[in-house]
C-alpha cells in the first residue's frame, strides 16, 4: 500500500533584491543603541583617566577597560549600520512609478 500526501502550494520564492530590507531596517535601529552604549563606555572610561568621572565598570588591566576598545567598537557597529541601511533602501529602476516623478529641483531647473 503506498500512501501519497499532498500538501498545498506555498507562496514563490521571489528572486529581487532587497527583500530583507524590513529586517535590515530593524536590525540596524537595534544596532544603532549597542553603538551609543559602545561610545558611553568609551567617553566615561577616558573621562576616568582625566579624572571626571567615578569609577569605570570593569577591572583595570582587562581589555576593556581600555577607552579605545568602545570607541573601535562604536564605530564598527556604526560601519555595519551604514551599510544595513543601504542594503534596505530600496533601489528606484527606471520603469518604476518612483522614476518617473520628478523631483522638485529638477522641475524648478527646468522651468528657469
């Protein structure tokens, strides 16, 4: 006896660019706080050395309690960021109803 299940058709794969960029967006708001809290860290550890501030988090001697670790790391985080944003800004073609409106400063170049 051979039994046959039959599942229903899912939806299609879509083969477009940019089809995370909601997740992209996400993701790179999320990141954009953890590359604040990196550069908080930072600027109370060098403010630490300059005397300004109380006592740092982490133990002295360790790598992080060095200011140039959080600021690397702030501007690593902030690097992916970027590009997260890039990756989710979608990309106007030109048979697309968005190209084909002008913008208002190429109207106003065109009319002087």
């Amino acid at each position: 006896m051979v039994v046959r299940i039959r599942f229903r058709q899912g939806p299609r794969v879509e083969k477009r660019e940019g089809k995370n960029s909601r997740i992209a967006w996400l993701v790179a708001s999320l990141l954009t706080l953890g590359s604040v809290s990196c550069l908080v860290l930072g600027l109370w550890r060098l403010g630490e050395d300059f005397g300004w501030t109380s006592a740092f988090v982490f133990a002295e001697g360790s790598i992080l309690s060095h200011w140039q670790v959080w600021v690397v790391a702030a501007c690593a985080i902030q690097f992916v960021v970027w590009r997260l944003n890039r990756y989710g800004t979608p990309v106007e073609e030109e048979g697309s109803p968005a190209a084909k409106q002008e913008k208002p400063e190429t109207k106003a170049a065109a009319s002087a």
